[in-house]
C-alpha cells in the first residue's frame, strides 16, 4: 500500500534525485582563475556549455535511478520484485559515482591548466538515497515476512 513506511523512504529517494537534476553537482577550477560548474547535462562556464558528451552517463544514470524509484514505489503489490529494483538502483548508486570521478579522469587531461573539482554538497544526496533505499528493503522484507 502506499501509505507504508518504505513508500516514504523511497518517496524521499526520488525527492532527493529530482533535486540533483537542478543544481550543480561541482564546480571545477582552473589555473587562470575560470571556473565550469558541473550540472545535470553539461559544464557551463558562464552560459557556454562544455564537454557534453563526457558528462552525458552520469546524466543517463541519474534518468535511470530516478525511473526506477518511481516504479518500485508503484510496485507495492509485487514484494519481490520491488526489493529487487530498489537493490539494483542501490548498485547503480554507487556506481553513479565511480561514473562520475571517471568522467571527471576523462575532463582533466582535456584541460592543461585544472586545479581541482569541489564536489557540492547534492552530490551526497545519491549517498543519503542508497541509505533510504537499504531502509526500505528492509521495510518491504517486514512487510513479506508478516504476509507469510
């Protein structure tokens, strides 16, 4: 049913997803004192976007984790199957970052003068997602255990 614990924990998953569509992810500094901001779809320096195509599978991974939250709230009938979608999407969590610090291996070379990247404070909201997801595992599991 939808008014179940773990369609809380998954509803505030999606929440904090949806919000790292809309702000910056990190900021990358360069020598000559430019700065790009990482977000969604592209680094912008400014208005001009850079290195679309690089940044291009975090965005298709972070489409991915936010479809499949949706549909494993929807999926409250099928247990199993909603358990199993929120331990892949945790697995794809994680693999959201390791995607991530290798797009960023694949910008530096790009550039001959890069300082650093600061990560932002959103990019920790993927992490907080695995947590709420593990929680609602668990959920779910009580939940099946009691219908059996």
């Amino acid at each position: 049913m939808l008014q179940r614990i773990q369609t809380l924990y998954l509803t505030a998953s999606f929440l904090l997803l949806m919000v790292m569509f809309f702000v910056p992810l990190a900021t990358i500094s360069l020598e000559n004192g430019g700065e790009y901001v990482w977000r969604f779809t592209s680094a912008f320096s400014g208005e001009t976007p850079f290195m679309k195509a690089i940044i291009w599978p975090v965005s298709i991974m972070m489409i991915i984790e936010a479809f499949l939250v949706f549909a494993a709230i929807f999926l409250y009938t099928n247990r199993p199957l909603q358990m199993r979608l929120c331990l892949y999407n945790m697995i794809l969590m994680v693999l959201f970052y390791v995607v991530f610090f290798l797009s960023y291996w694949f910008i530096k070379p790009s550039f001959e003068m890069v300082v650093s990247i600061r990560p932002s404070l959103f990019l920790s909201f993927s992490i907080i997602a695995v947590i709420l997801h593990y929680l609602a595992i668990r959920a779910i599991g009580k939940d099946e255990a009691l219908v059996r």
